[in-house]
C-alpha cells in the first residue's frame, strides 16, 4: 500500500451510520467471527450486529463470568476464556478456537485499554502496548492458519485518532525513562494501524485483507481508567457522566466503521487502508492540524509497518505467520 491509495472511497455511509445501517441486507449464515472485547461497548455492539446477521461468533474475554452474563441473550455467540496480556493464554485461547473451527472468515481486534496509570506486564512491558497490541499480534499470529483457510477473510483493527500523539518510540517503546499514560495510549494505536499494514502486506496472496480504524469519540468501557473530573474538564461528560460532547457517536455508531470494514464490497480487494467514518480516511502530515477522519503519514507506512512487524515478533516470540 502507499499514501496514494490512502483516499476515501465515496462510501454511501458517514459518521452517523449505525450499526444496523450498515449490517442492512447482509446475510452471514456460515460465516464465523473472533471479536475480541466483544462482549462490552463498541464489542458487545459488534457482536449483536454479527450474530443477527447470521454469523456465529467467538468471544475471547479475560473477565468471562461477566461476558457470559452480556452474551446470555446473543444467540450465536460463544465466549473463549484469554487474557491479552499473557501470551501463553493467548497460544492455548487461539488451541481452543481451533480445536472448535476449522475457519475464521473475519477477526475484530476491538479488545482495548485506554490511559491507566503506570501498569507493568510480561517482562516489564508497558501494559498498553501489550494488551492493545502484542496481544493482538500473537493472537492473529497463532490463527493465520484458520484465516487463510477462509480464502477471504479480513481482519479489523481498532486503532484510534489519539494514534497522531505520537509515532512508535524506538528508542523507548516501555516507557523506561518516563511514562506518559497519553503517549502509551497513542503509541499503542499507532502500533495497531501499523500491524494492520503489515498483516495484509503479508496475508493478501492468502486472501487475508487488512483494516485499521477509528471508530469515533464513544463514552464506553474504554474510559474507566479515567476519573469522572477528567472527563468532566474534557467536556465530554456533564457531574453524572452524561455525555455533552456534541462529537460524540452512540455505540451503534461507534461499531459502524468496524462492521463496514468486516463486510463492505467496496473494500473487496483492497487492504492496508486506515479507516474513519465508513470510508478510507485521509492522509494529514505531521505539520498540519489532523481531524478524526485523518490519519498520519507514519501509521500507514509500509517500512515502519515493516520495522514494528520484526520488533514484536522478536519480543513476543510469536511463530510467523504460515498457511
């Protein structure tokens, strides 16, 4: 992919498509999803969507008696016990899918942590960085078998607008010399857009296409790291946690992006894009003010997509991905 192709494509959808809007007239009898986090906000929106639709879908969850209790009406849903910031769960969660299925025809990375205090994992990983993408990494690494057998699967990574705070800090990617619960967050993000690149670069002749995105400003679950007052001093939600933010989508808006990129045929063929808004965003350089829809030049970059890919293989010693 190059910044070329990073154009909207003239969606007929926008920032106030739901997510019924999109999913309208899809028919996914037979399809099987993975949607990480998809038993709480923007997830638990997607999974609805899904299963309505027809699709059976799978739904790893580290806190399980409490997906079980938001999924007890979703027919067609199954949650899989894993935890995304310890990788040997991760390995036996991805056994225990494909002891079940023998395909995955779409894998919704959606699972995610956002601004905590200063949190260690794993070897003294930065704890964001871990679960938002090492976790996600090894994850589609250890299921790229099932994908590949879909012969057309996709896989939807949920980054975010807070990716353009920062690149992916070489020099300190765990914070060793500072934290900034910020730039964790957007570093993160940026990792997630960069792994998409990379994966469809590598999953393409196996027909696995690719797709970060934004999926707007939501009051969820994302949020519960943050005290009432900071949401407050932002202007996104009044003393009783009330949105005020005039910006912000619902969660069926919110899931939007993310089921448009699952099933939209005007993404047959491409892969690699970095989504907002049910369309390709623009590209917005680093000198100039970036929107929502924008995304920067150094989150869909081939050669740092490239450079992030070797650097988590090398920390999480996830075994490449093979057909």
């Amino acid at each position: 992919m190059t910044h070329t192709e990073q154009q909207p494509l003239n969606s007929p959808f926008s920032a106030a498509t739901t997510a019924e809007d999109v999913m309208a007239g899809h028919d996914l009898s037979g399809v099987t999803a993975v949607v990480t986090g998809g038993y709480s906000g923007l997830g638990l929106a997607s999974t609805r969507a899904l299963t309505a639709a027809g699709a059976r879908v799978l739904v790893p969850a580290r806190r399980r008696d409490i997906a079980r209790a938001a999924l007890r009406d979703v027919k067609g849903s199954e949650v899989v016990p894993m935890d995304l910031t310890d990788l040997d769960g991760v390995r036996s969660a991805a056994a225990h899918i494909g002891d079940r299925i023998d395909r995955i025809d779409l894998l919704m990375a959606a699972a995610g942590v956002m601004a905590p205090p200063e949190r260690r994992v794993g070897p003294g990983w930065e704890f964001q960085l871990a679960a938002n993408h090492f976790g996600h990494f090894t994850l589609a690494c250890e299921l790229y078998p099932l994908l590949a057998a879909a012969g057309g699967a996709r896989v939807v990574a949920y980054s975010s607008a807070g990716h353009a705070m920062t690149d992916i800090r070489r020099h300190d990617p765990h914070f060793r010399t500072g934290y900034d619960r910020w730039l964790a967050y957007g570093q993160a993000k940026t990792a997630n857009a960069l792994f998409a690149v990379h994966l469809d670069a590598l999953g393409k002749d196996d027909g696995i296409r690719a797709f970060a995105l934004h999926p707007g400003k939501i009051i969820t679950g994302l949020q519960r790291e943050m005290p009432l007052q900071e949401q407050i001093d932002a202007g996104w939600v009044d003393e009783h946690g009330n949105v005020v933010a005039a910006d912000f989508k619902t969660a069926s808006q919110g899931a939007a992006t993310g089921l448009w990129a699952a099933t939209s045929p005007l993404l047959d063929g491409r892969g690699g894009l970095y989504l907002a808004d049910c369309d390709a965003a623009r590209v917005f350089p680093p000198d100039t003010p970036m929107d929502d829809n924008g995304v920067r030049p150094y989150a869909v970059d081939p050669a740092n997509a490239a450079r992030l890919w070797e650097m988590s293989l090398a920390a999480t010693g996830a075994t490449p991905p093979t057909r």
